[in-house]
C-alpha cells in the first residue's frame, strides 16, 4: 500500500519548551523567595503584593500550571504525534492552545498578586480565568482528539491512554471545584460551604496531583525514557494494568487532606484505604521505568537524560509510597499541619516533576535542533547540584516537621502544654535556612540547564516541520463484527467523552439546586450567618491568604484542646464560602482566636498587625501596615449579602438595605474601643473588618463567654 | 454534606467512561499483541532515501 508522506510540528513544541523553561525559572525564583520569607519577614518589603500569603498561590500556580503545565504539552505534542504517526489535528488549535494558556498564566500573575483569590488551594483563580481554562481545555481536547483519530497507527500506546485520561479527568475536576457564584468581575464565593466545600476542593486538589502532575508525566515517562534508551518497555501488560488501576483508584483519595478534621469519619476512612491501595498501581509505574533500564544501565552512566530520568522515577516511587503511609491517620496525627508535607510534596515536585522536565528538555532540544547537546558534562553537574539541592530541601523539612510536631504535643509533668506555639517556630528557623539553600542549588542547577541550551541551539539548526512517511489505516479492517458494530467503533472516544460530559452537565444542574440551596438548615442552633463587617473581614482574609499560615480547624487531639479549646465541629463551619480551615500552621489555628484563653483585645490585633513582633517578639509574621492605611470598600457590601443568600445563607430578605448601616454601627464600636487604647483610625480601616472576623471565630459555640486577656 | 451526591456522580460518570474505554479497547484488539508495541514506538519513521522499506 501507499505510505504517505507528511510532517511532525515541531514549531509548537518548542514554543512549550521554551514556556516550560522561563516558566520553571520564574516558578522557583518565588518558591525562593517564599522560602527566604520564613527566616526574614523584612523580605515582604513592606508591599502587599509580595507578602507571603499572596505569593504562595503565586508560586503554586507557576511552578503546577505554567511549569508543568507548559512541560506535559511540550511532551504531549512531541510525543502524540510520533506515536499516532500523525500530525496535530490543527495547527490553528495548537497556536490558540499556546497563547491561550500563557494568556491564562499571565493574568494568574495579576490577579493573584492582587490578591483576587478564591481562596481554594491550586484552584485560587478567579472565575473569568476559571472560564478561560475551560475553553483552553477545550481546545487542547479537540486538538488531541482529532490527532488520535486521525491516527495512522491502529494501536494506542500506553502513553496516549495516559494523556486521554488526564483531559478527561482534568476537565470535570476544574468544572466541578470551580462551581461558584460571582460577585464583582474578581471575586466569587465558592457554591459549597464548610465540609462540603473542604471535601469537594481536596477531591479537586488531590486529583491535580494525579491527573496533572502525575498522569500526563507517565505517559510522558513511558515514551521519553525508552526511547532515550532505546530499549522497549519491561512489561507493557503491566503499563496497561497499572495505568487503569491507577485512575481508578486515585479519585477516592482524596480525603486523605482532611484526616482528624470534621470530614466525617466513614469518608476520611474512605481516603486512607484508597490511598494505601494506591501504593500498587503507582510502584506498577516507577518498576516498569527503572527495570526498562535493564541491561542499559551502562547507558545511564553516560547520558545525563537517563540520569535525569531515574532519579524522576525513583522520587515518584518514593513519593507514592510516603504519600499513602501519610494517608495512614495514625501518622497523619504527626504529620499534618508541619513541614512533613512540604517536604513530601517537594520530593515529587523537585524529584519526578522537575527532573522528569529537565531530561525531557535535554532530550528534545537537542532532537528538533538537528545537534548534540552542547556540554554533557554541565548537564551532568546540573543533574548532581539538583539532586543534592533536593536532598537539602527535604531533609531539614522532615527534621522541622517531626521537631514541630514533637513539640507542639509535649506536657510537662504537671499536665500544661511545654511549649507555646512561637517557641516551636523559632525553633525550626534553622532548618527553613538550610532548606532555601537546597532551593538555590535546585534553581542553579535549572539556569545551567537554560544556558546548556540556548548554547546547543545556537549551534544546531531547528528542524521546523519533521518529515516522516507511514502508510494510512487500513480503513476497511474486519475484526469478523457485525455492521453496525463498527459505526460506533468508528467514533468511541468522541461519543463516549461528549456524551458522558453531556450527562454530567445535566446532573449537576440538576443536583445543585436540589441538593445545595435547600441546605440552609444549620446542623448547630447558636451557629449564625457572619455580620457585613465580619463577611467583610472574612473576605479580607481569603483575599490575603491567611489560611496559608493559620489553620482554622481544631483537631480531637488532648494537645490542640489543650491549645486551642474545643475541637472543631462540621456544623460551625455551614456558611463559610469558602471554607478556610488551611493546609498549613506556620503560625497558629485560628478557630477559636475570639474565646477563651485565646482571646486577646481588638488593640492586641491591631498593633499586631502594625508589626507582628510587637506583640510576639521573634515572630515570622510579615507586617501589615497597609492594612491599617487601606480604607474598607464597603460598596460591595449589599452585592456579598445577596449573593451569599443566593447560595444558601439565609440572611433576611431586604437585609442589603440596612447591611452597611450595621456595619459601620459595629465598626465604630471597634473605632472606639481602639481610641480609648490611644489608636487612632481616621475612617474604617480595612484592618478594622479584619478583627470583627477575626473576633468572631469561635463565637458562636463558645458556652460560657470569658473575660478577654490582654495577651498571650 | 450532600456535596458528596456531586463527587459520587462526577467520579461514577468519569469511572464510567473509563469502563467503557477499557471495554472498548479490549474488544477492539488493542491489547492482542503486546510486543511489537513497545518496540515499534523506539523507530523514528524518517523517510527513506533510498527505494528501500522502512521497518516495520
């Protein structure tokens, strides 16, 4: 039969490529700067922007979305097309699929920054961009879709089922997590609320980390490390078994976020056991890469790529076997809250992510550049500064999370808490110290790699459109099936797809309002709506990033009782859109800050605001002076009131019209209360709302109201 | 907690699907020969020069 001739575009790859590059830089240059935060609050700067709780989701977003992001469809789009023998569906799709997505990341950087967030952790963006990456997505399904059907090679390698079930699986995670009602152009509140809220975002988060991070990187992994190799797969029958385990498990594994919190039980115990069964498939993976390398291990010792690879492979391993032992509520007790995950999720971030990108890069450059890459040895030290830059990052994050932990859960003989949370904050300054220094060997290894580069692309000569030959399928092909068999057969993927997201659609308009608005009924009598000002401080709070530091969720332990007061329970937390009980105690929970032992004066807040040190001397806080100079915008008060009776809080109707009338009566007696410890504000500040909120957690279960104390 | 209605009804559909993509690809053949596969992705399929066959 006839072979056709036509050609691979390798335009579009290196446009990702060099996304994926400047994109990695610009990722871990505020992942640095976070980090140096931790051991020199000064450097915020005085500048709302660059505080931590903004630049945290600045960090995430860049190094997930656009290092990654722009890295798996650099892979994709090389790999896609050899395999499928192919060229992309369309080349107007691939462009608009390019721009379409930097576009995307660049308003991610200014609105975040600007502290336009969501407050959802990996899904901070706000709605008009969440629009945005739903029709990006789109187009990169029909662009993907459209390749593989019109594929001259009948069979669909592993890594093409890898990449159909991260589109799918990433589709309805965003669609899903992102369900939220505007209120102005940058702000929305999210359609669930509390345990709903916190169970549907770490569904949402912890599938990111499968079907983003990981899924479409194996796939990626199955292609790239055998052809460096040139050695075929060890076991396709076990790509093919692990990969549909694999999605079929890692769904449910999600409430392994919420272990100890008031998620109930039968569903945290839900996450664990999918999590630990999770180990298989994931180990089916990283044996399958490293026992690829059998008999080519000498080929490993040459070739930075492979080295690159193993390693890859090897933390993915590793970070799928702690990942499920973390899963495990006994060790999460430890665990969650403290540098243990950090440094987890670093190891697979650093180690498989990074690394994957970097031999991916080292192999591809020199391939659609027509060269050798120009110094192997650099990239051989890269792949060492890196790997030890790794080491250094995640060690002293264990030593800081376990130390932390330890101390945090330490009683003197007479039964009090030994230490008070500051104490066990400064304690580990020496290891967030070490840890940035693992982060600067890390990001120098990177720039070695941006060098290497542009030297071998200097030197070679880029081949735009790649020619190969393959001849077209047999269109007629009879498997011994009836007529109408192979119509279907003709069109499985886009059926299935449109029609099973069709379905979905439909179901959830019609579950949502069944389900969700109905659920007005408070499971705690006492437990009331927020106050404009307090839903004002509130949104001050997301907008900030707080949660990125304090937890607002007590756990049944006898030493955050001890801390903190009663544990905290699902029904306080039904209108809190979104929920904010955090990921995170660089300082500490919050969820009683307004009772109790806890409790401390609106001035206490104030000044410690002003400049944290001044009320906890050693403290890592950044100041928020500008909070005290900012004036609270109350004209979108009326707008946040409807809007949260919208979805479910049932402030009375016609509320809006007194909302900001109460909001300055009970503004004004906070003014007040200030001026008589000699704090001067000349209108409402914004910080003014924040302590409202902040005085009201806690509240509202509190039985017996307690005098409040002047400090802690 | 009735957001679990949504997660179960999402992850079914998605499971669903998958289901039905295993089922397909089976029944499809995709899986009858498991070596040339993992062999046949590591040629590059360059054009010839010459008159000669490409492999495979």
């Amino acid at each position: 039969m006839q072979v056709e001739k036509f050609y691979y575009d390798n335009k579009i790859v290196k446009a990702f490529a060099y996304a994926t590059m400047i994109f990695g830089i610009v990722g871990m240059l505020v992942g640095l700067l976070v980090a140096i935060q931790f051991y020199l609050p000064a450097a915020t700067f005085n500048f709302a922007p660059t505080t931590f709780g903004r630049l945290r989701p600045l960090h995430t977003n860049a190094v997930i979305f656009a290092f990654v992001g722009n890295c798996m469809f650099m892979g994709i789009y090389y790999s896609l097309q050899r395999l499928t023998k192919a060229r992309m569906f369309s080349d107007t799709l691939s462009w608009i699929h390019f721009w379409g997505w930097q576009a995307i990341i660049a308003s991610a950087a200014i609105t975040l920054l600007l502290g336009y967030t969501t407050g959802k952790e990996y899904a901070e963006l706000e709605w008009p961009i969440d629009i945005a990456i739903t029709l990006i997505w789109v187009v990169f399904g029909i662009n993907m879709f459209g390749t593989i059907l019109k594929r001259r090679e009948r069979h669909l390698y592993v890594a093409i089922w890898f990449y159909i079930a991260t589109w799918v699986t990433v589709a309805m995670l965003h669609i899903v997590n992102s369900i939220e009602i505007p209120v102005t152009l940058f702000k929305s509140y999210s359609w669930y609320a509390g345990v709903q809220d916190a169970l549907v975002q770490w569904w949402y988060g912890h599938n990111a980390v499968a079907f983003f991070l990981t899924t479409p990187i194996l796939g990626i992994m199955y292609y790239f490390l055998p052809k460096a190799a040139n050695r075929p797969v060890y076991s396709y029958r076990l790509s093919i078994i692990h990969f549909w385990a694999l999605i079929f498990l890692y769904i449910w594994a999600g409430p392994h976020h919420l272990l100890y919190t008031s998620l109930p039980d039968w569903a945290q115990s839900l996450g664990s056991v999918f999590s630990i069964m999770l180990i298989f498939p994931s180990w089916g993976g990283m044996l399958n890469g490293l026992f690829t390398l059998r008999g080519a291990w000498d080929k490993v010792r040459e070739e930075p790529v492979l080295k690159f690879f193993v390693v890859a492979v090897t933390c993915y391993g590793m970070s799928t076997l702690e990942g499920p032992l973390l899963s495990i509520k006994s060790i999460n007790a430890i665990s969650h809250f403290t540098d243990w995950t950090i440094a987890h999720v670093h190891i697979g971030a650093m180690g498989w992510n990074g690394f994957m990108a970097f031999g991916l890069i080292y192999f591809l450059v020199p391939k659609m550049w027509n060269t050798s890459l120009y110094s192997k040895k650099l990239a051989t030290n890269h792949f060492w500064l890196g790997t030890i830059g790794i080491v250094i990052y995640a060690i002293p994050m264990y030593w800081a999370g376990f130390t932390q932990a330890q101390m945090w859960k330490t009683f003197t003989e007479e039964g009090t808490l030994k230490f008070q949370f500051l104490e066990t904050v400064t304690h580990i300054i020496p290891m967030y110290v070490t840890r940035s220094i693992g982060g600067v060997l890390y990001l120098v290894g990177a720039l070695m790699m941006v060098y290497n580069v542009i030297r071998t692309i200097a030197k070679g000569s880029f081949i735009a459109n790649e020619a190969a030959e393959a001849a077209p399928l047999v269109k007629n092909e009879n498997h011994g099936r009836e007529y109408w068999h192979r119509v279907i057969e003709r069109k499985p993927l886009m059926m299935l797809v449109v029609s099973l997201i069709l379905v979905a659609i439909g179901g959830l308009l019609e579950l949502i309002p069944t389900f969700l608005v109905k659920e007005n009924i408070p499971t705690i009598t006492q437990v009331k709506p927020y106050t404009p000002l307090e839903l004002q401080g509130r949104d001050i709070y997301v907008r900030e990033g707080c949660y990125t530091c304090h937890s607002q969720m007590v756990r049944p332990f006898r030493d955050e009782v001890a801390r903190y007061g009663e544990y905290s329970k699902a029904g306080e937390f039904v209108y809190d859109h979104p929920f904010q009980w955090g990921s995170k105690r660089t300082g500490p929970d919050l969820a009683r800050e307004g009772v109790g032992r806890l409790k401390k004066t609106d001035s206490w807040h104030y000044n410690h605001f002003l400049d944290p040190r001044l009320m906890s001397p050693g403290s890592i806080m950044p100041s928020y002076v500008f909070l005290l100079e900012n004036t609270l915008d109350t004209s979108s008060t009326a707008a946040k009131i409807s809007a949260m009776r919208t979805i479910g809080v049932p402030y009375p109707e016609g509320y809006e019209q007194i909302a900001n009338k109460e909001l300055m009566t009970q503004a004004n007696g906070i003014r007040i209360g200030l001026k008589m410890d000699k704090i001067e504000t000349p209108a409402i500040a914004e910080v003014v709302a924040l302590i409202a909120y902040l005085q009201r957690l806690g509240k509202d279960i509190s039985t017996v109201p307690k005098e409040p104390t002047a400090s802690k | 907690m009735s957001a679990i209605i949504i997660l179960l009804f999402a992850s079914i559909s998605v499971a669903a699907l998958f289901l039905a993509a295993f089922l397909w690809s089976v029944k499809s053949g995709q899986y009858d020969d498991e070596m040339s596969p993992p062999i046949r992705m590591l040629f590059d399929h360059k054009p010839a020069e010459t008159k000669e066959e490409t492999n495979i």
